[in-house]
C-alpha cells in the first residue's frame, strides 16, 4: 500500500502543477480521490477538477489548509506572502507543508506558520504533466527522514526525484525547472531547420521531439557520460561532426550554460521579494 493513502493533501491553488500533481496521484493509486482536496480563485477552474479526477474543492483556502494533513503550496511567488498570511494560523501542528513556489525558501515559510508545522520545498518541472517530471526536494529544520519519504513519494507519482539540500534548489530552478522551456525552444529550431531542409512542418517536429525523447532515455538508462554518448553518434568526417562545429562555432554551449546562471539568479531575486 502507498505511503500516502492514510494522508489527505490539501492543494492551495490549482493550476497545472497541481493538476498534474492530482492525476499522477489519483490514476496511479497512490490516495484515494476523496482525501484530495484543491482551492483556487475561479469556480469554474475547481469545477473541471472535480468531474476530471473526483477531488474535493474550495475557494477557502483556511479552511482546507486546517483539516489536511499535507498541505501542498503550488502558487506563484509573488503571492506566496499574501497565501501564508491567510493560512499560517489555521495549519496545525504536525502538518506537513510541501512548497513549489520557485525562489522561496524553507525558512520564510517556517517563519509565517504555526509552531510544529514541518517544511519540504520542492521544485518540480512542467513534464510532470505527461508522468515525466524531474523534481528535487530538500526539507526545512523540522521536516523528518519521514517526511521526505512522503513528500518524494507524491513526485514520484509523476516521474523522478532526487533529494538535495535546500542550498541547490534555485540551480534546480534554473536548469530542470526552467530546462523545459530551453528544449521546446532547441525543438522549434531543429524543426524549422527540417522544413528548411525540405521536410513537412509535422514529420519535423515528430522526427525532433522523438529525437530528443530518446537521447534524453539513452542517457538515463545507460548513465554513461554525455559525451561518450555523442562520440558514438560522431564518425570521422561525419555528417555529425560537421553539425556539431557549426553549433559549437554558434555558442550553444556557452548560451545554455549562461541561461541556467541566469535563470538560478532569478530564481533567488524571487525568494527575496523580486518582482
């Protein structure tokens, strides 16, 4: 049995990352719908939840903060102060508290609840939409072994997690947290430049997303060193290494590796009240 079916969740807010936090959940049979609960500002948003997955729904956000077990915060940043200030009384002590909200850290909401409530922060990504996400979670000063087990559990309902410590979620935010957008990004252009090549818009994109889809599998399962990787696709004199020098020639490398510097320091101007 799952280690989260004696819990209920409580989602405060209820956008994508929620939903797909809810269908991994309820469709891989880790809880039972009814111990679900999710809140949000727009009624005709929570009514689609609830004939989709089942769930229960509210625009009150106290009070399913005070009778859920865990209480997962999938909001914006921005109004991260404004959502604790409206909970922080009702969450008891013992509640678990799972956080999404990029760039805001264990401590601020440790600050803003009742005493005895225990802190995960975790940042997911957008894939966890289709079952193929990549999270990574760190726990506050209260949070338990035990607690990170649940928490990892809850992600791991839709993909894979690792557990790190709180000082290297905004270098998560900025590479697999913002990473989906760089690829669909690279996946626009390799598909421009098939169509350019002579190819149709559709078998460009289906040939490049597949592309990128088994590359990402091939390095998972044979946990081999990218560039070993690349080398067995690079002959000499090869198409491969001809495009290849043509990217490195453009900076591809430097490019991304500047994206995900830049993306981690917003990430941190966001934990301190960037707007």
């Amino acid at each position: 049995m799952s280690i989260l079916a004696s819990h209920t969740i409580g989602f405060i807010g209820g956008g994508n990352m929620a939903e797909a936090m809810i269908r991994g959940l309820v469709r891989g049979g880790h809880i039972a719908a009814n111990r679900i609960a999710a809140t949000g500002p727009r009624r005709e948003r929570l009514d689609e939840l609830a004939a989709t997955y089942g769930i229960d729904v509210s625009t009150d956000n106290r009070e399913i903060a005070q009778r859920c077990g865990i209480v997962v915060l999938a909001v914006k940043p921005q109004i991260m102060d404004k959502v604790l200030r409206e909970i922080g009384d009702r969450l008891k002590s013992g509640t678990l508290v799972v956080s999404i909200a990029a760039g805001v850290d264990t401590a601020t909401i440790e600050e803003a609840v009742a005493e005895g409530v225990r802190v995960v922060r975790a940042m997911p990504n957008t894939p966890a939409l289709v079952g193929a996400g990549a999270t990574a979670i760190s726990a506050g000063k209260l949070a338990s072994e035990a607690d990170l087990a649940t928490a990892k559990a809850m992600f791991d309902a839709v993909g894979i997690t690792v557990v790190l410590e709180e000082i290297h979620l905004d270098a998560v935010t900025g590479l697999s947290g913002s990473g989906p957008a760089y690829i669909f990004l690279i996946l626009e252009a390799l598909a421009d430049a098939g169509v350019k090549v002579g190819l149709s818009r559709r078998n460009a994109q289906r040939l490049a997303a597949q592309t990128v889809m088994g590359s990402a599998k091939m390095l998972l399962e044979t946990n081999e060193h990218p560039g070993q990787l690349k080398d067995m696709v690079t002959s000499p004199g090869g198409t491969a290494i001809a495009g290849l020098h043509t990217l490195e020639e453009g900076g591809l490398r430097t490019t991304l590796i500047n994206a995900v510097e830049t993306a981690t320091k917003r990430s941190r101007e966001l934990g301190r009240g960037g707007k």
